[in-house]
C-alpha cells in the first residue's frame, strides 16, 4: 500500500470513527449554546423522489416529540455523478419504496399507479409563491398527494400557479445550501454537522436528540418508523421445507464496495437459515466501470458506512484500497478459490482483511495474508492470478445484475425478486418468508 494510501485510511478512521463522532458532537454543541441558536434541523426533499416523501411524513412528529427548530427544503436532483443511471434508479426507487410503505403501514401511490409527473412544474411554481409560513404545511401535502397519485388533488392544488416560472429558483437556492451544508442528496436531514438520510437512518437522529434531552415533557407515544425493529428479522433454526423449490440467492457484490462487505455476514445467514443455494456473483467497481464518485458522495457514504459498521459490531476503518490492480488480482483468485469450493471463506477473509486491516491484495504479502487463512495454496494461488479469463464472468454478471434493474452493489436476486443495498436485507428475509411460509426462528 502506498504511502497515499496509507494516509487516507489513517485520516478516515480519525475523521468518522466513534471518538471523531463524540468530538464534532461536542463542538457542534458548544458552538450553538455560544451563538444562542436553537435545535436546528435541515430537512431536504425532492418532489419526485419516493424517498423524500417518506421521509416528509415524519417531520410533523419530530417536531411534536423534540424541542427543534425543522426547516425544511425543496430541492431537486443532481447529475454530474451523483445519480448514475437516473432511469433505472427511478424504477428501483419506487418499487423499492412501494414495499417499505406497505411494512410501515403508510399509503403509496393508492389513488394512481404514478405520481401526476406532468404537474410537476406548476406544483413546483405553487409552492414558490406559498407564503413561508405555511410553506412546510403545503409542501408536505404537495408531496404527499404527489407520491399518493392523487392527480386530481394535485390539478385542484395549481389552480392558481404562477404563470411564469419561480419555482427553479427556489430549487436552486435550496441546492446551493445542501451543498454548502456538505451533501448531495434529498430525503436528508442535517443537524449539528451530520447528515441521516431517509427513514433508514432516522434512529441516529432520534438517538442523538434522546441523548441532548430534547424530548418535551408532553411528546406523544413514539411514532416515528422503527427501521431497526423493521431489520431485526427471525430466520429459522432448520431449513423450511418450501425453501428446496427456490432458485439460488444471487449476491452481486464488489469488493472495493464498503456496502458489500456490512452485507456479508447477513447474506451467509440468510441463505444457510433458508438451506439456498449461494450465487457469489462480483462486479466491477463503478470507478473501473467508467462511473465516477464525487467527493461528496465519497466523504457521506464514509460516514455512514464508519456508523453502519459499528452499530452491527463489524471491524471496519482500517482499510487498503483494492482500485485497479488488487481487484483484478482478487477477482483472478477468487475464481480460484470457487474451484476450490472455497470462494466463500476466500471472500469473507479478503473483505474482512481489506476492509479492516489494510490488507493490500495488489501486493504478494497482502493477498497472501488472505489466502493462507483460507487454505489456498500459494503457488496455485500465484499461477491463477495471471489468469483473466474471469473478465468474460465478471462482465456477464453486471449485464446480468443491470438486466434486473440495478447497477449498483450490493444487489440480491431471487428469482425474480431484487432488492438493491445492505439496508433491504429484512425485505429479502420477509420474501423468503411468504415463499416458505416459515415459523418463528431464532434473531440474528
């Protein structure tokens, strides 16, 4: 590992790591007791994005149950990197929300099969010129129509819209300060220098705000989504019988991704409780796939990832980026270890050791490292990784991942099921579930 990147991992464990949080929670605090500010949150929302929407139907509560100042925002989506393939994150993203409305219990699109899209600027336009004390009450109702397909609730909402356009300079202010603010992204929210993105990590938030006291003394019974509770899934202690019928579960994963390796341990949980078949099927990362990352995007998914490890008790921080060379070298010996029968354990050991011990697989001792504690043996291991008739594989396996509507790891398939990120795992377990009708089992 070069001495660059040695320093990189050195500067991200201390930027995003537990004593790095407690200390920028601290000063963010300080700082706003000596300005006399109050509890402030940024929330940020896209009209066409299912996510916000979800999203925007807590604000109310936050603002019931905690002593905040909420301001929220319209914004809308960035290109330039930020969303890669935007079509086909569309579709994910609607039908990925259709499913988490119906765990929540919240409506989605049931008065249309789509939200109005052809109202969109008019709706836009309207809620420019809404008086700024009753913007947060319209935009959340004009999200909530929008994403409930309420066309004729919305046609009635834009009566009078504006006729010339404002509502693209609104947007654009609003852009502009989720980007001073350090992000990139709707369906967010900042408060004191960190970011929580969407109802899947709304429960770092309300931790946060449990642990400054700001909860009033009259706040209702809790009613925010409990996500957590959501991904706490019982899986069986033996193999359903119904599981034998099911195709294999295909797991599209890259090694340089920190996703795919938080989703690991899960998805050997899951396919050993159900008795499945494991289809380990790696990609290219999006870098050598031609998609680059923007440093936004890069320095949130550090952030988020450094809290996601933690909160699951994985070790994580201290890593080698594997871009370039160490995957060509791990994806030759990977096929080698699955000719093994050991492309699992190879697998496991190389993202536990990269992602956690700076274990540099563009390097004989880093890969040898990985590969002894799998069993290989190194000469084999040396002459396969000359090899590149994984190329025609590896390429096979991200037309076959994109095919099913995903370009990103990690992304499950059963059959014709997918579910795309580490966070989606319970809405695979509840599928396998309603396939198999599985009992009660042991959490995990």
């Amino acid at each position: 590992m070069s001495a660059s990147q040695r320093l990189r991992s050195s500067l991200l464990a201390v930027l995003f790591g537990a004593r790095a949080q407690a200390f920028k929670r601290r000063c963010a605090e300080l700082k706003r007791k000596l300005t006399g500010r109050a509890h402030t949150l940024h929330v940020f929302l896209e009209l066409d994005d299912p996510y916000s929407y979800l999203l925007s139907l807590h604000v109310p509560e936050l603002e019931r149950r905690y002593d905040v100042d909420v301001r929220v925002h319209l914004t809308e989506a960035r290109g330039d990197g930020f969303r890669p393939h935007p079509d086909m994150l569309a579709g994910l993203a609607q039908q990925d929300c259709e499913r988490v409305a119906s765990e929540l219990g919240v409506p989605f699109l049931d008065h249309g099969a789509a939200p109005p899209v052809e109202h969109r600027r008019a709706l836009v336009n309207t809620l420019a010129a809404t008086d700024a004390a009753t913007f947060e009450t319209e935009l959340l109702q004009s999200i909530g129509l929008y994403w409930r397909g309420d066309a004729l609730g919305v046609a009635r909402r834009i009566e009078s819209a504006p006729g010339n356009d404002i509502g693209n300079a609104m947007l654009q202010r609003s852009q502009k300060l989720l980007g001073k603010l350090g992000h990139y992204s709707a369906a967010t929210v900042f408060y004191g220098g960190e970011w929580y993105w969407g109802v899947d990590r709304l429960h770092y938030l309300t931790e946060r705000l449990d642990e400054l006291q700001l909860r009033k003394d009259d706040a209702p019974s809790p009613g925010l989504p409990d996500m957590l509770q959501l991904e706490q899934v019982s899986l069986p202690v033996s193999p359903p019988g119904g599981a034998a019928e099911l195709p294999p579960l295909e797991f599209f994963f890259s090694i340089r991704s920190p996703y795919s390796y938080l989703a690991l341990p899960r998805v050997f949980a899951i396919a050993d409780a159900f008795g499945l078949g494991l289809d380990l099927r790696p990609v290219l990362p999006m870098a050598m796939r031609g998609l680059q990352v923007p440093f936004a995007k890069m320095r949130y998914i550090a952030a988020d990832t450094f809290r996601e490890a933690r909160r699951q008790g994985l070790p994580y921080g201290k890593f080698a980026d594997p871009l370039g060379a160490g995957v060509e070298r791990f994806l030759a010996v990977f096929f080698y270890a699955k000719s093994e029968r050991k492309a699992r354990d190879f697998l496991l050991n190389a993202a536990t050791a990269i992602w956690s011990e700076a274990a540099d697989v563009a390097t004989d001792k880093g890969l040898r490292k990985i590969t002894g504690r799998t069993g290989l043996f190194w000469p084999d291991v040396k002459a396969a990784i000359s090899s590149d008739e994984w190329r025609e594989i590896v390429e096979e396996n991200r037309a076959s991942m994109m095919a099913s509507g995903s370009w990103g790891v990690p992304t499950l398939r059963l059959g014709e099921f997918t579910v795309w990120g580490q966070d989606r795992l319970w809405l695979l377990v509840r599928h396998l579930e309603e396939q198999c009708d599985a009992g009660e089992g042991i959490l995990i």
